[in-house]
C-alpha cells in the first residue's frame, strides 16, 4: 500500500489522480484538500476516507465539518491547515496539484517532513526552484514531475542519469490561438482563451496556455528540475500534442516520449515510479493521427513566453514577481476587468518596477510575491 495527501483534490489534475487512484487498487489517500468546493470534497471525503481534509476558504470551515459529521475524517482549514495535511506522519508521498504559489509553503513543509513530491503546481518551483531542489537533496526526497513535458523529459533521462543533457526540446501545443497575429488577439473573448484544442484543465493554466505564460513557466520549471540552462530549453509548438517533449544528448541523439493528450499517463508514471504496470487512457494510435509537426513560437505575439526568459536571466525574486503579477493578470481576465493583451502589459509593468534580491530567501520570495499581487491589482 502507499500513502498519500493531495492538495488540491477537487481540481482538474486532483480528480484525475483519484481516478489513477482508483485505477491502481493499492493507493490509500489519506488526506485531500479544496479552497471552497465542499459539495466536491464531501463526496471524495465519504468515498476515501481520509485521516485529515483541509478546506482552504476558512469562511466553509463549518459547512465542510457539518456536511460530513457523520464520518470520522478530521477536518482542518486555511494555511496551517494545508501545511498539517502535507506532512502527515502515515504518508509517503504528497499531490501537490492546488494552483499558484499557494503551494509553496506547504510543499517545502511536506520536503522537510521526508515526503516524496509528486509536483504539479509548477508555480511552486518558478517561484523558488533554487531553493526547493536543494533542500529535496538535503532531505533525500524525490520530486517527480507530473506536469506532461517535465514527466517526458524525466521518462527520455531514466537509464541516462551519467550522461550530460545537451538540449531539452520543450514541446507546446501553441493553445487556441496559435498563428494569430497580435492584431487578430484584439477583444478576443475569455470563452475564446477557454477553448483549448487538445488539454481540458483548470482555468488558470488554460488562460496560460493562451498567452503562452504556461510554457514560460514551464521553461522555470525545467531549469531547476533538471539544472539546465534557459540557453538550452528549447520550445517547439507541437500542435498535435503526442510528443510531450525531448532530451537531446551530447551524441545527438534525442529521446521522446510519446502518448496520447491525457494528464492520468503522467500521473500514474508518478505515482507509481519506476514502475509501468497500471494502463490509464487510451492507447496511441500513429496511424490515426498521421502527421506530427513541429513550428517556431512566434515571440512578438506571445510576449509571455519571452518575460518567462528575461525573468530567468535577471534571476533572483524576479521569477516569483512574474508569476504572481501573471496570477493577478489572469484573475482580472477571466472576471473581465481587462483584455486579453493586457495581460502580458501587466507582467511587464510588474517586472520593471522590481529590482531584484539575488541572493534571496523563502521570506524575500513571498515578500516580492505580495508585493507584485497587490502593484499588479492596482494596474
Ligand atoms: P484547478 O483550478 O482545476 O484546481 C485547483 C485545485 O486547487 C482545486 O482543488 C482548488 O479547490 C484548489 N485551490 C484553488 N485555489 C486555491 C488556493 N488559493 N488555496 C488552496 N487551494 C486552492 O487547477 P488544475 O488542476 O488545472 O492545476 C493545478 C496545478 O497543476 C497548477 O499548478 C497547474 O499549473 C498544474 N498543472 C495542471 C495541468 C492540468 O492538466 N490541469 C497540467 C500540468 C500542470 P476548489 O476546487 O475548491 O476551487
Ligand atoms: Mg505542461
């Protein structure tokens, strides 16, 4: 049996898991967690039976407690609530799939307790990477990607661990505007960002994948999972989303991995590494999706995916004010307060008011990271 919490149970990637969960038959869940979907958490909490289940919105607290009185689940709430599930004493492993860097306390309380990280919330390590990997070394955990490029390239470097990375190929389905013109973005609708051709996720990682922003994330992201320079993370848009990204090594050759759009393959890859014994999803069929293409991100359009580089290069703080000025940016967009270009606009302004602390702290981290939420509401 192996034991795990998720945070952020009732999302997109949170119900997934607890299909994979079911799929394996020997995964005991013994913590979840939702910021204010009691209806949702009630139902997992009465199906799993976990020890501990957090609801972030401390204002649902006694609704949650009320709805599922009759089961012997403790209930926790807010901050020190998610922070208590993610390190339990019963668990090995912990499902990080809330979305932002609200995840960020939590995961670093899960590290320091010796829990394996199967990471989803990318924004965690964006924000403060060079801090995370190490102390996942110090501590001995391991942090498997669930995020599908990074799961492809930690696939591509399983029996390759000696050998140097020479480029990593990120692959990009390019959303549902890829090949518009910055022109032809003008009053695009938020039902239009929405709609995207291949992933059905959250939101907010739906709107990212629009701008592009998700991609520039996930460049951060692989950067510190794998230590490889921006320089060498190339980004190919892959319209068909079955090459979920590459590892090119210093002979030339390049490994994939294949599969089809269907985050459950990345989750059960996770969950049960190294092993490969439980099928999830349909099986790949080449000969129906017969052509695989390959195109250059247009960078004047998707201005996200260049501020994602630029925060990379002037490093320190200034990746932890991109994505928390992006999280606001998004917020705003999808409640209708601004464009869909306003967006990048916003990022931008963010990061040129922000001089960077280098050598920095988790403290100088949440310090940028509130201080870009609260500049970035006001824009
Ligand atoms: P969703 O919005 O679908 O789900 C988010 C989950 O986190 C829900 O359980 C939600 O609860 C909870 N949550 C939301 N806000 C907060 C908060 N402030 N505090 C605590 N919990 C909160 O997101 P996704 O599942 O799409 O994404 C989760 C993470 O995984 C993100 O970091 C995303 O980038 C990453 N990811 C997602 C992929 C996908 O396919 N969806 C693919 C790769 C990575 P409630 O339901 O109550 O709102
Ligand atoms: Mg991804």
């Amino acid at each position: 049996m192996k034991n795990i919490s998720i945070l952020g149970s009732t999302g997109s990637i949170g119900t997934q898991a607890l299909e994979v969960v079911d799929a394996c038959g020997d995964v005991c869940v013994h913590a979840l967690s939702a910021h204010s979907n009691v209806a949702l958490l009630s139902e997992q909490i009465r199906k799993y039976k976990p020890q501990k289940a957090c609801i972030m919105n401390e204002d649902l607290y006694s609704a949650l407690k009320l709805s599922v009185a009759d089961t012997s689940t403790e209930i926790v709430c807010g901050m020190e609530g998610l922070c208590d599930i993610a390190s339990l004493s019963s668990v090995e492993s912990v499902l990080t799939s809330v979305v932002g860097n609200v995840g960020l306390l939590p995961t670093l309380e899960a590290i320091n307790a010796g829990k394996d990280i199967l990471l989803a919330n990318k924004e965690t390590l964006v924000t403060s990477g060079s801090i995370i990997m190490p102390l996942a070394k110090e501590k001995g955990v391991s942090i498997l990607p669930v995020d599908s490029e990074h799961s492809a390239i930690f696939q591509s470097l399983q029996g390759n661990e000696h050998n140097r990375i020479s480029k990593i190929l990120l692959t990009a389905s390019g959303g549902p505007f890829f090949g518009k013109t910055r022109d032809e973005l003008k009053g695009v609708t938020k039902a239009d960002a929405l709609n995207h051709p291949n992933w059905s996720m959250g939101a907010k990682i739906t709107i990212d994948s629009a701008t592009m922003m998700n991609k520039g994330l996930e460049v951060i992201e692989a950067k510190w999972l794998f230590g490889v320079e921006s320089e060498d993370i190339e980004v190919y848009i892959h319209r068909q989303s079955i090459v979920h990204s590459m590892v090119e090594f210093e002979d030339r050759s390049v490994i994939a991995q294949l599969g089809n759009p269907d985050m459950k393959l990345p989750i059960v890859y996770a969950l049960r590494y190294p092993c490969r014994d439980v099928a999830v999803g349909s099986r790949l069929n080449l000969f129906d999706i017969h052509t695989l293409t390959f195109d250059k991100p247009d960078p004047d359009t998707f201005e996200c995916l260049s501020l994602a580089y630029r925060a990379l290069s002037q490093g320190g703080t200034m990746s932890a004010v991109m994505n928390a000025a992006n999280e606001i940016a998004v917020e705003k967009f999808l409640k209708g307060e601004i464009e869909f270009l306003q967006i990048p606009e916003i990022i931008k302004s963010a990061m040129d008011a922000h001089t960077p602390t280098l050598d920095f702290t988790i403290e100088d981290v949440l310090k940028a990271d509130a201080w870009a939420r609260e500049y970035s509401a006001q824009q």
